[in-house]
C-alpha cells in the first residue's frame, strides 16, 4: 500500500501536467519552484537527508488552485490525464501524415516494429533524436511529441525543401508608401520576398507577430526588429520605419551584414531534452530567432529567462546565447540540466573531484533566497555555457 507522501508525489505530477509546467504551478500555487522541483525528484533535505515530501499546507494550495475539493491529493488518481499518452501521440502523427509504419520509422530512424509498439504501449517513450527528425519532415512539435506539453504543430514550419530562391536586387522606386506595413510590403516586393515567414525569420520574431503588424498592429516592434529588417531588405531604417528620406542610400554602400547568424530561441523543456552535444539542433525547433555576430557552434542556442533565480543580474524576460561545445570555467554561467526534463540557468562552481572520481560542482543562484545545487547530492549535467546576455528594458 502506498504511502501518502507517494501518493501525494504522483498527485504532483498530475498537477504539473494540469497547469503546464512546475513553474506554472507555483505560480498559482504561491509555493517555491525550487521546492516544487525537490518534491519532484526526491531530493534529500538539507539536515538529516530524509526525501523532501509534499507538506500539508503545500497540499492545500495546490487543491484550491486547480479548484479540487480538500484531501483530493491525498487520494490515489490515474496516473496520467486521459489523452496525453505517447501512443494517443504518435497515432495523431500517422493520422496526420498518412504515412505508413515503415516510412515513419525510417524517417525518424527507429527499428523497426517501433510504431506498432509506440501504438499498443509496449514502449511509452520515444527518443530526442527520434522526435526532432519526426518534427523536421512533418512539423509536429518534438516537445509536444516527448512530453505532451505544449503545441502539436510548429506554427512557423517550412518543409526543408521549401527553400528561398536568390533573385538579382532592385532598386526602390522613391515613393514613400503611408504606414509601416504598406513600407514593409512595398520592399518585400521590390525584392522578390513572397513569404512572410521570411521576414519572421530574418526579424527573429514568430510568423504571427508579422501578421500583427499587416494588420497595423506594431505594439510588438522593436527597434532591433526594424534594424534588422532594414539590412535584410537593405533599405533606410528611418524610411522603413517612419517614412522619413530616402528608401535607399548611395547604391555604392550597403550595411555591413553584421549578427545574421540566426540563433533559435528554444524552452527550457527542449533544452533539458538535449542529450548529446554532438547532435544538432534541428531545422524548425523553434519559433523564434536571435541574431548574433558571435563566431558559435552550430549547437547554439538561446533561452529566455524564467523565474527569479539569478536576480538581481538575470532578470525574468531576459534572454542568453548558449553555446554546448565550450567547457565551463569557474565562475561561468551555465544550462544545466537538473535531474527532470527541463534545464535550469546558474552559475557554476566546480568543487572537484568526488568518491567516485567524477567532478562534482555546484551551481549557484545569484538570489540567496534559493537553493544551491550540488551534483554530489542531485542529478546535474551541465549542457552549456553562456556566451551573451541580453536585457531588455521595455518588454
């Protein structure tokens, strides 16, 4: 019979998955994310090394924010919500792709016989690697395909083949077209850019926020959007902007194509589902870019901060370029993952050697209000290091 800190446990993860994700739920719940994260995983509490367990007050609060009657975590539930098993997944994948069952192995590159095991249960997970190959070729989201969380489709994706022909460049005319939008249109079709998930990609926005502005709504335009914009259609940033002088400067000069290095901004979700630095980020994993002029691998990738964690130099909203193939020094910023399927942001501390001979570091919240995590005690791996931060003050 089980307990009711097991049963509580598992009524955790019921909750986790009802608000979407551990940080959600704390907060609703007003409880720590890092005490949500240590129920989670079970990790030792700091005096006496007993298992971190759920306590009564905690319960409470997670019953009254997902408006459950009091003593509902108390009781044993179905493990998982009906509707969000990997087979109910992957049967939307066949039915949405209507491809056979050797074809989807292949493309994902799982042996053979795994669709019908994914089918009848027999297997209840599927590989990283196995799901982002699904996700390049069809458009299913990987996250979505290995958690069930998230959104099934990647609203911005392009078949690898769908690719941008290059045309001969045109000069503007001099006309001056009223709005932003009618600007915008006019350079796209001086320059042959028929797609407006071209220009979601070249501003590193998603293909939605550039159908907002179409319709006249730039609430979500940034300055660095319009800079960008203006190098990739290279027209004058005042022109695109406000209509003012002319669209284009001498046609001896053109901007210096500076930070075009598209770098994907992912979740902290897909980042702590990254099990090999060796493997690329694939094509459509994200819905959103930064540009940068930094010289990175092609393991690169960003993150926005979640959380106030690494306050007061990381604040939430605030995004950083990661880098896998660098190996930390003390003192570095770091991904890691922690022990769940998600990656948290630290500073790292290596304490060196432990009793098997591994090296055991610590990573080190800038806020002293929240735990420090030390991989002789809980699972971690760092994935990678920080290369640039970026803080925006109006968001």
């Amino acid at each position: 019979m089980r307990t009711i800190d097991e049963i509580r446990r598992a009524n955790l993860l019921l909750a986790i998955d009802r608000a979407g994700s551990a940080k959600k739920l704390a907060d609703l719940t007003g409880l720590s994310p890092a005490y949500i994260s240590q129920v989670k995983t079970r990790a030792p509490e700091s005096k006496g090394g007993r298992e971190r367990n759920l306590g009564d007050d905690a319960a409470r609060r997670i019953e009254r924010a997902l408006g459950e009657p009091t003593g509902w975590m108390d009781a044993a539930h179905a493990e998982r919500p009906s509707g969000n098993t990997l087979a109910e997944r992957v049967a939307r994948v066949v039915a949405g792709t209507e491809v056979t069952h050797q074809e989807l192995e292949a493309t994902a590159g799982a042996p053979p016989g795994s669709v019908s095991k994914w089918l009848s249960g027999e297997i209840s997970a599927i590989a990283h690697l196995e799901a982002a190959k699904i996700q390049e070729a069809y458009g299913f989201n990987m996250v979505w395909l290995v958690t069930g969380q998230g959104e099934e489709r990647i609203p911005t994706y392009r078949r690898p083949d769908q690719k941008i022909v290059p045309v001969s460049p045109k000069l503007l005319d001099i006309g001056a077209p009223e709005g932003f939008p009618a600007r915008l249109q006019h350079a796209m079709n001086l320059r042959n850019i028929r797609l407006k998930g071209d220009i979601a990609s070249a501003a590193g926005v998603s293909a939605s926020a550039v159908s907002q502005w179409f319709k006249g709504d730039t609430k979500s335009l940034k300055a660095d959007n319009i800079l960008t914009l203006a190098k990739f259609l290279r027209v004058n940033v005042e022109w695109l902007k406000d209509g003012v002088g002319p669209m284009e400067g001498d046609a001896n000069v053109r901007p210096a194509e500076i930070g075009m290095r598209r770098i994907p901004l992912i979740s902290s979700v897909q980042a702590g589902l990254m099990s090999e630095v060796v493997t690329p980020l694939p094509t459509g994993i994200a819905f959103e870019y930064l540009l940068t002029d930094l010289d990175l691998s092609e393991h690169a990738f960003a993150l926005e901060i979640e959380g106030r964690s690494m306050e007061p130099d990381f604040k939430e909203g605030d995004r950083i370029i990661v880098d896998p193939a660098l190996e930390p020094v003390p003192g570095d910023f770091v991904v890691a993952k922690n022990g769940e399927e998600e990656a948290t942001f630290k500073k790292y501390r290596p304490k060196g050697p432990g009793a098997n001979g591994n090296m055991v570091f610590e990573l080190v919240p800038l806020n002293p209000d929240y735990p420090t995590i030390n991989s002789e005690r809980e699972p971690a791996r760092v994935i990678g290091v920080m290369v640039e931060h970026r803080r925006y003050r109006r968001r």
